[in-house]
C-alpha cells in the first residue's frame, strides 16, 4: 500500500463558515497551491471531510474538487461526530487559512487532560480560545 496526504475540506482546503456549515467554501489559497504542488511531484493526495460518504457518489465535494481542478483527488469520509483528530502525522494549520500553525506556544501543556481521570469535553469555542489558530 503506498503513502498517501490527507488534507481535510472543511477549515482546510474550502472555507469554512459557522453560519452555512453545509455550503463548501471558497477554497484556501495557499492549501490548493500546496496541494497542486504535491500532485505535480507525483505524491498521493485524498481529501478528508465530513460531509462525504462511503460507497457514495460525493457529488457536492467531487463538483468542488472538479471545479478547483482536482478531480483526480479521491474524496475519504470523516465521521461526522468526531470531536477531534488525533495523529502523530498531523499537521497543523490555521483555519481557513492554510498557513501552518505556530504550535499553539501560549497552551499549558496539560491544558487539554483532565486531572483526576475524569473525561474532558471542549467545543471549537474552547479549541480557539485555548490555541494560537
């Protein structure tokens, strides 16, 4: 099996916009660039997003990816009700944005682990008041 790139749509390759989250955004500049750059060193690029399923067509995000001139990108569902990513692989970027994160410097350390074993919830609120993107 060869290695592959996942770049998240939503926040990450498309805009993402709280008051319309079913409207894929405009893309990000610099992540379609990056992307591009990838595609023509001949790396493997698939395209996470939540509103994807298996087995399905993808028709909305397929017509986006069409129209970005990536067409070829196959489209991996992301579970809707996931929370977060977690990965050693991850890379960070900035929100709708695409730039790469600075590491998120100002966060404690053990500011996303509840003490005393006890189960954590934050929402994206939390997420960016608590991190630098």
């Amino acid at each position: 099996m060869s290695k592959w790139i996942g770049v998240e749509l939503e926040g990450t390759l498309a805009e993402y916009n709280e008051r319309f989250p079913n409207q894929i955004g405009e893309p990000v500049n610099a992540m379609l660039l990056r992307v591009k750059g990838w595609l023509n060193e001949g790396k493997t690029v698939k395209v996470l997003s939540r509103r994807a399923k298996a087995g399905s067509s993808n028709y909305e995000v397929n017509s986006w990816l069409r129209n970005q001139g990536l067409s070829m990108l196959e489209v991996v569902p992301m579970e809707k009700d996931m929370a977060s990513l977690w990965s050693a692989r991850a890379v960070r970027v900035e929100l709708n944005d695409g730039k790469l994160c600075n590491g998120c410097k100002h966060v404690p350390e053990n500011q996303f682990h509840q003490q005393g074993g006890g189960r954590e919830t934050y929402t994206m609120t939390d997420y960016y008041t608590l991190t630098d993107c």
